[in-house]
C-alpha cells in the first residue's frame, strides 16, 4: 500500500479555502460582508496556535441552514467552478506524478466537508478526510459530527478512514507522503514515511531543518 495525503489550505491551494468560501458567500448576498472579517479573526487565532476549531466551524457552516439544501448545491457547484483553476501547478503535478504511480490519494483538511469537496473533486482526488458537518435534512447545523479533522485528531481520522476501505493502517504502508503547511499537522507529518512540508510555517521550517524534511517553496 502507498499513500500519498494532502492539506489543503496554504499546501494544494495557495490560500485559505474557508475564506474563499466566505466572499464566495458575501458576493452571492448569502452572509453579511462582516463575516469575512469574522473569519479572519478565526485565521489569526489558527496562526496563534489558540483556534477553537468548533467555534469557527460553526461560524462558517451554522448560516447555511437558513437555505434550501438545492440553492446551497447550486451554490457549492459554482463555488467549485470558480476554484477550478486556483491550485498549486507544482502541486497539481505531485498529484498526477502519485496517481500515475498507483498511490491512493486523499485530501486530509480541518475544512468543513462542505468547503473541501468542490475542492477535492476539481483536484480529481477521489477520498477526502475532511471535518463533518452535522447535517439535518440537507442542512448544516453547524454542528461537527465527531472528531475535527484538526491537530492530533488526523491521526485518528486517517485510521478510520483506512479501516473503512479495509486498508491496512498507516504505520503498515510501503510507503506514504503527507504535503503540508502548518506544525499544527506535525502529528500526522511524524507518522508517514515521507513527510513533506509545502511553503511551511517558521516553526515547520525550523523542525524540517532539524529533521531534514522536505521542504517545498516554489509554485
């Protein structure tokens, strides 16, 4: 088994998806214009090492209960649209070079669901390990079902996501990559052969000198 996992903010794109998803919101009249700054306050706190994950997962997810689950697809396809081209070409090579080598590829992102799939489905990768939504007839609640994709609960979210494809656990894998950003995902870079950091943090970078990680800067 080879596995090759990607974040997806700052390492597959080369900005914040949930952002993204914001303005998308506040052009369409869906949310406020305030909440783009709302939502950077949550980015500034990520940076900080202080986010309450749930607090900005309900903050980005709750408003989209007040509308038909129909308009929020229609909305979420646009969405997807628009991000089509906004990846990273280098690492959309990286993903072709692992597809053409037979690697099982997944995105692994703290993003709501809803914010990540048009992402993984425009990047073609087929498994996405993403935090979920709790979900009441086709609407968010904002709510998050279970563990955050968040921190150390990756781990643990990319072994139940392996145990439901009747995969072997990572620790068995021939070999595996994960591209990432953040020190916040050094529980995850620390368990796959093959860790890679994507335009990193000061304190990734100063960890993959230490530790002669890869480290990737150029788009």
């Amino acid at each position: 088994m080879r596995l090759a996992l990607f974040d997806l903010d700052h390492t597959l794109i080369p900005f914040d998806s949930g952002m993204a998803w914001t303005r998308h919101l506040i052009a369409l009249g869906a949310l406020e214009a305030e909440a783009e700054e709302r939502y950077l306050g949550y980015c500034h706190q990520y940076v900080a090492g202080t986010l309450d994950i749930h607090a900005m997962h309900q903050a980005v997810v709750a408003p989209l209960a007040a509308f038909e689950p129909a308009q929020l697809q229609a909305w979420r396809e646009d969405f997807a649209r628009q991000m089509a081209g906004r990846f990273s070409p280098v690492m959309r090579e990286r993903v072709a070079r692992h597809r053409e080598q037979g690697d099982t590829c997944a995105i692994v992102t703290a993003t709501s669901r809803l914010v990540a799939e048009p992402f993984a489905r425009a990047c073609g990768i087929e498994h996405l390990v993403a935090t979920e939504p709790v979900m009441a007839e086709g609407r968010p609640l904002g709510g998050i079902d279970g563990l955050p994709c968040y921190r150390e609960h990756k781990v643990t979210r990319v072994a139940a996501w392996l145990a439901g494809l009747g995969m072997p656990p990572l620790h068995q894998a021939e070999s595996s990559w994960f591209y990432s950003d953040s020190v916040s995902d050094l529980p995850l870079l620390q368990r796959v052969t093959h860790p890679v950091a994507v335009r990193p943090d000061d304190r990734l970078r100063e960890l993959c000198r230490a530790r002669s990680w890869l480290v990737m800067d150029d788009d």
